[in-house]
C-alpha cells in the first residue's frame, strides 16, 4: 500500500493546530484584554484614581461641615456684638487690652 492512498479529512489538520496552542489573533486578543484590564484598574482614570478621588470629595466634605458649623458661630458672635454694647465691651478689653479712663491694669508675668 501506498502511504499516499491513504488520505486524512481535509479538518482534521486545522484541528489538531488548534489543539497544539493558541493563535496569533487569540493572543492579541488576551493581550489587548489583560492591557485594558490594567488600563482600567490602574491607569489615569481607572478604579484606583477613582477610588482616591471619593476619598479626597468625602475629606472635603467633612471640612467644608466644620467650616460651615465655624461660620455660624462667627454670624451668632457678630450679631451678639452689634447688639450688645457690654459685649463689646468685653471684647475690646479681651482682645485688645484696653481700660476706661482713670483706670489701671496690672498685667503680672508668671516667673519661674
């Protein structure tokens, strides 16, 4: 018998290069979808920036309350002080030091 008589199905070739390994367009395609994996988790707008970004509006956030709750008490002490005259008063001689007519004040330093 003659080995060329013998003759196998015209698939059975491409399929047994399937089954060796992988081809060119298969691992493009891998490549391309592990680099847009990477893209997507750790590239300039990917989940990580993403996830940083949430962080800093949360930190904002918190500290734009604090200065809200800091900016009433400011509007509460301004309106106290443009309606009481002893509050200023009190103020002006807190803050600034300063005494009525024919009065004195002895500041006293802690020695040690």
């Amino acid at each position: 018998m003659h080995h060329s008589s013998i003759r196998t199905p015209r698939g059975s070739r491409a399929k047994r290069k399937k089954t060796q390994g992988l081809n060119l367009r298969e691992k493009l395609l891998m490549c391309f979808v592990f680099f847009l994996f990477v893209w997507v988790t750790i590239g300039p707008f990917g989940l990580w920036r993403l996830h940083r970004l949430k962080t800093e509006r949360d930190n904002l956030i918190a500290q734009q309350v604090q200065f809200a709750k800091h900016n009433q008490l400011l509007q509460e002490k301004i309106k106290i002080l443009k309606e009481d005259k002893k509050a200023q008063e009190e103020l002006v001689r807190s803050e600034l030091g300063w005494v009525r007519d024919n009065e004195l004040l002895y500041l006293f330093h802690n020695e040690k």
